[in-house]
C-alpha cells in the first residue's frame, strides 16, 4: 500500500486591490526642461520669446547671407555683385584659397609643404599608440629633429650652398628615426620583434648593458648613411623664405613659439626661484620686461633693434628674428604658470625628495615639476590659445601670413574691396583650431584626473 500524507491546508489570501496608478510625471523630458527655464512665469517667458525672434532673425540673417544667396561661381567682384547683391561673394575667397593657405609658395613645389605636414602628423600618432616603446624619447625627438626635417622640404636648395651640411645631415637621420620608428611598430604589432634586434647579441659582445641602444644606434645610423646618399644626388628647388605665407607660415610660427614656450618657461621660472641673486634677477627682469609690453613691440623690437646688437657680417632673416621674438614672450608668460603650479606643490613634496637622497634636479625633474605641470595643464592650454591668435600680428611687420594674405584680397584689382569674407573664413578657421585645442585639453585633465 502506499503510504498517504496529510498536507496541510494553505489558507486562502485575500485579495487586496492596489492602488490606482498616477498619470505620468511630465516634469522630465525637453518639453517640461523647456517649460521649467523658458516660460517658467510671465517676464521669463517675454523675454525668452524675445530672445528666440532675436536670434532667429540673426541666424536667418547669416545663412541667407554666407550659404542661400552667396555666389560661388564667378570671375570678378562685379558679378558677385550682379548675381547677389546681398549675398556673399564665396568665389574670391575661392580663387585666393591657395594662396590662404600658402602663401606665395610655388604651386608646383606646394607637395613639400603637405609632405612635411604629414611627417609631423606621423612623428606624433606614435605617442597615442599603447604598443609604442619610449614614448618620451619620441616627444623628445620629435621637438629636436622634426624641426630640422620640415625646414629641409620648406626651403630645398643645394646642399652646401643654399643648405648647410649640418642642417641635412640631422635632417637624414630625422627622417632614418621617423623610418625605423614605423618598421620597429610594425614588427611589435606582428610580434617579430624589432629590426635591431638581431644586432643584440653582437652588441653584448662590446657592452652588455647597452646592447640594446648600441644596436638600435647602428641599425639608425645605417638608414641615415642611405637617406644621406638619396639627398646628396637629389637637389630640391630652392624656395626663399620671404615666399612662405598663408597658414602655413602660422602653423610654423605658432608651432615653433609653442615648443619653445614651456622649455624656456621652466627655465625662467625655476630661475625666479632661485637663491643665487644673479640668476634670479636676471630672470625677473626678462619675465617683468616682457610681460609689461605688449606682442607687438616685442616684435618691432626684434626686428628694428635685434639687428644691432649682432656682428655686422651676421644678419638674420625676418621670420628668425620673429621667432626669437615670439618664443621669449611666450616663455615668460609661460614662465609665471609654471611658477604659480610650483608655488602649490606642497612643501611636503620637496622634503620627500630630501629623504629619498635626491638632488636640486633630480627632485625638479622627477617630482616637482611634472606634478607642476599636470596641475597648470589648464593654464598652459589657455597660454597655447592665445599665442596661436596672436601670430597673426605679425603681419604688421610684414610677414605674409593668412591675414596679410586675406587683407591682399581686397587690393586685387578683380576682387577689389572684398573685406568680410576672408575675415569670416580665418574667424571660423581660428574658431575650429581654437576649439579643437579646448576640447583636447578637457581630455588631457580627465586622463591625468587634475584636481584630484
């Protein structure tokens, strides 16, 4: 027989109701957002409305004017005038775009510039790349031989003559670092190793410690003997530097007065904090000096006074003496940064070095002055902004960059008179530049996370 369990009764649960659901909240969503900031009461309401006409008719304004009604297509300023008298007349910022750009650079000779645009592009993708070894030794690299390398394809000329045979022979092995740069991170990617690395074993015979570097030296020295031989048989077209202009002559400028600036204002803020008295006064009497005046003095300055402090058979050219003039203005305003990111580094910091037996410039390199410079990344970005507005005053001087450049617009005989337009179109560039600078800076504080 089987054996028959009594289960227990389960008592029965009585049915509750549940309450009855509200209506949805509608204080979430755009809607409500616009409601709650916009039309919250009566006045903000007017004066929302107000707001909106006002910046509807500016935007209508703007876009009749510079895309609906603009003129694209045209010989002169006349027909832009004959087409569309309210519309923007786009075809002679169009014809004078590469000359914008450029400058009075040859057109046929233009491919070096981009050819030098894209090595520097290229000399800094690898400081991005997680795989890439020595990512200091690159910056580093990139700062002392690049400049070198771009001047080569920007001026030519015959090697010994128009050229120096220093200035090509850094130039070889410029470009022989970039070449074994890129053969060395296709080689990590495929997990071959690197190009040097069969040298290794021969080189521990002469050193054990620096075999490595004795190798990668070798294998660099090797390609730069070839690039060497390449250059020496292959002359490119002298170009004169009173022919660089356009955006190109700003990108050199600002780009060079930017790697300059922090360099010189470590020096020269370091020096302000100096206890030997000739060091520190020297250095407060640059910094105070040239941040009393303004940009362009300092550049009137270095071309009309520099000259006459040098030998009588040393004369430099324009744009050397506008670069020494922009590097020393930006360097001490870089220099007071770098000085107030010094000035709130804990007095901690300093002892720590003390105890770890480190010296003067060991605790600089290593502990204070990167904690420094993290903590004023904001400050050094808004100082990097500024001085790449500020090349434009060199047209003043006359160097033709793009604003001198968008000024002769106007004083063609086929576009004579046309202002706004090239203003519009360097507003909108320097815009973009300005932005693209702001926006990798925020990255920059997020991944080193300053202010924690």
């Amino acid at each position: 027989m089987k054996n028959v369990t009594n289960k227990q009764a389960v008592p029965l649960q009585k049915f509750v109701a549940t309450k009855s659901r509200l209506p949805k909240d509608s204080s979430s969503g755009l809607i409500a957002y616009v409601r709650q900031k916009f039309f919250n009461n009566l006045f903000n309401s007017v004066l929302s409305l107000a707001v909106f006409y006002l910046l509807y008719i500016l935007i209508s304004g703007a876009l009749n004017w510079a895309v609906f009604d603009a003129v694209w297509n045209a010989a002169n300023r006349r027909e832009c005038q004959t087409l569309s008298p309210n519309g923007a007349c786009w075809a002679g910022v169009i014809s004078w775009f590469n000359n914008l750009m450029y400058g009075r650079y040859e057109s046929a000779l233009q491919w070096r510039v981009n050819l030098g645009a894209v090595f520097g592009l290229l000399w800094l993708i690898p400081l991005a790349l997680n795989k890439t070894p020595y990512k200091t030794w690159v910056f580093i690299s990139a700062i002392l031989l690049y400049p070198f390398l771009a001047a080569y394809l920007f001026l030519g000329g015959e090697i010994g003559s128009e050229i120096s045979l220093f200035h090509a022979f850094v130039s070889a092995f410029a470009l022989a670092y970039l070449l074994l740069l890129y053969i060395n991170l296709g080689l990590a990617y495929s997990r071959l190793g690197t190009l040097h690395r069969p040298l290794i074993g021969l080189c521990q015979k002469i050193t054990r410690t620096k075999a490595k570097p004795l190798s990668f030296t070798l294998v660099w020295c090797f390609l730069a003997l070839i690039i060497w031989m390449v250059f020496a048989s292959y002359t490119l077209s002298y170009v004169p530097i009173d022919r660089w202009g356009g955006l190109f002559l700003t990108f050199i400028i600002a780009g060079f007065a930017i790697t300059m600036a922090i360099p010189l204002g470590v020096i020269l803020a370091l020096g302000r904090r100096s206890k030997l008295p000739v060091i520190y006064w020297l250095s407060l009497l640059c910094i105070e000096l040239v941040r009393s005046v303004p940009l362009i003095t300092v550049l009137f300055m270095s071309v009309t006074l520099l000259p006459l402090f040098l030998p009588a058979d040393i004369e430099f050219n324009k744009l050397s003496q506008v670069l020494v003039a922009v590097c020393i203005f930006a360097g001490a305003y870089m220099a007071e940064n770098i000085r107030g990111g010094l000035q709130a580094i804990p007095e901690g910091q300093y002892e720590a070095a003390k105890t770890l037996g480190l010296g003067y410039w060991h605790s600089m390199v290593l502990i204070i002055l990167p904690q420094a410079l993290r903590m004023m990344i904001p400050n050094i970005m808004t100082s990097f902004i500024s001085l790449l507005k500020d090349t434009t005053l060199v047209s003043i001087i006359g160097l033709f960059d793009i604003m001198l450049m968008a000024r002769n617009i106007a004083n063609d005989k086929a576009w004579l008179g046309l202002h706004t337009e090239p203003l519009v179109l360097i507003s909108i560039l320097f815009f973009v530049l300005c932005f693209g600078m702001s926006q990798y800076s925020l990255n920059l504080e997020k991944r080193l996370k300053v202010g924690h």
